[in-house]
C-alpha cells in the first residue's frame, strides 16, 4: 500500500514514516510512501501558496493552482488512487473507516493549513473528507498522520492478526485492561485469574471487563452492538450482571430509545421480507 502526502511541511510527517513500526514496514516493501512539498508547485520565487478568501474574512486559504499541480504531479486523477482532504468539516473518522481504506492501494492525502483549501481543488479532485474529530487543529500533517497510523497498521502482515482482533473497537467494544511484570507494583497485584492458566476463565473474565470498560466510558457502543445483533448471549446475560456497575438498563429515557429503534427495525425486517415474498409470487405467476 502507498501513502501520498501533500504538504507545506513534509518534515512533519517523514519523521513518522521512518520510525518504529512504520519504518520496518516500509523496509519490507509492505507500505511506499512519497511526500510532495505544495511549494515546490508555486509559480513565483516567494513559493506563495496561499492568499486572503474572496468576499472577506479572517486567514488565509491554500491556492488552487499550486495544490492543483501537485496533485496532477501525482497523478491524483486516477481511479486507483483515493484523495483524501483531511479537515474538520468531513465526516468523522471511525476504525471501520480505517479497515475500509486499508483495503485500498494508494491514498493521497492533501494537508490543510490556515483557513482551509480553495473550494474548487475538493470539487475537482477530492474523493472524501476526512475528520479526525470535533476540534480544530493548526497542523493538517498531525491529523493526516493520525489517519495514516490508524489504516498502515490494518495492512495485511504488518502487525500480526492475532494482535488486531483483541484491540478495542475490533468487536464493537473497548479494550479489556492489560498487566505485565512485575506481579506487584506499589501495591497493586495483578488479578489472580491472569496467572491461574485457566483460559477458559481468562477469556470470561476479558469479556466481562471489556463490556465494563465500556459501559463505564462509551455506552453508545454497547448500544449499537445490540441494535446490529453482534453482540452474544454470553455477552448479554453479563450486561444484566454489570447493571448495577453502571446506570446503563436503569436509565429509562435511553430504554425507552432503544426499545423504539429495536420495534422499528423489526418493522423494516418484516416489511422487507414481505416484498420479497410478494416479488417471488409474482415472478412464479409470470
């Protein structure tokens, strides 16, 4: 897979490119990366890139022609390739997104600065819009950095398989808590059932802390594992046991909502197996 990153700043990201994981991977030959400098395509010897917005306002704006020619340079154009303009007015960015575009062979990603890009290079170019949260940051490269980290990573042999599926988000729920050596630190022993070698037990009580964790910090999650159907009946009975961790089933209000959004989805369920009944007796008449 390949990273291509349009930049005022390619010291920025390059440092991430060649540490760690990352730069192991690009020795492998598993991930190529290639970092445009945006000034180099600026037309006088000042290298501007950015001038005041028309009509008005506060900050600057990345010019279309200089940015236009760095992504013609790449050849951004072609259907291979994914331009990706990474800004707080996109949608947000999810692990589901980063398993989608961890499947593709080459992302272009154009870094903002100042108060954005001209409107005509997203229209012409730009394939998605890419927020990495609710906040503004002054560095696109932070946060093209941040998608980058999360998608390399999902690559085929970069980190092993089993170590993704364990990690949060990868079955709908946050991450179980994690100890190492020592067995004791200030005091704090590490749970029994990690060193007792039942695996069966270890498992269990995984799961249990993961729904914990995530009850206690994102219940929308658990919310919508059970809405989608993935979460199991194992699962299930353990919520019923942590309900008075948190007050997640007391809540009537949130019960209230789910029970609706469950009975409308079982209407949809119904209504859609009854066109495809109606579709099949019509065929048969005909």
């Amino acid at each position: 897979m390949k990273f291509t990153v349009l930049t005022l700043f390619p010291e920025i990201p390059r440092a991430f490119f060649e540490s760690s994981i990352m730069a192991k991977a690009v020795e492998r030959g598993i991930i190529a990366y290639d970092l445009v400098n945006i000034r180099d395509f600026a037309f006088d010897r000042h290298k501007t890139c950015d001038d005041a917005p028309y009509g008005g306002g506060a900050g600057q704006l990345l010019m279309p022609e200089p940015l236009g020619r760095a992504l013609d340079s790449v050849e951004a154009y072609r259907r291979t390739k994914h331009v990706i303009y990474v800004t707080p007015g996109g949608r947000t960015f999810t692990q589901q997104k980063a398993r989608q575009l961890s499947r593709m062979d080459e992302l272009v990603l154009i870094c903002g600065r100042y108060e954005g890009i001209d409107q005509r290079i997203i229209d012409l170019y730009v394939d998605e819009e890419i927020s990495i949260g609710d906040y503004v940051m002054s560095s696109g490269e932070v946060a093209a950095t941040v998608i980058i980290d999360s998608v390399y990573r999902l690559v085929q042999d970069v980190i092993t398989e089993e170590s993704l599926d364990e990690e949060s988000f990868s079955g709908g729920l946050l991450e179980y808590p994690q100890y190492t050596r020592p067995g004791v630190y200030k005091g704090m022993e590490v749970p029994a059932v990690l060193t007792g070698g039942n695996h069966e037990e270890i498992r269990k009580w995984r799961l249990m802390k993961s729904l914990q964790k995530t009850l206690k910090n994102r219940p929308d999650l658990v919310q919508q594992a059970r809405l989608t159907g993935t979460l199991s009946d194992e699962a299930e009975k353990m919520i019923d046991e942590l309900a008075g961790f948190v007050n997640y089933k007391n809540n009537r209000k949130q019960s209230r909502q789910l029970r609706s959004v469950q009975e409308r989805l079982k209407r949809q369920d119904a209504a859609r197996r009854r066109k495809e009944q109606d579709a099949g007796c019509n065929s048969q008449e005909q």
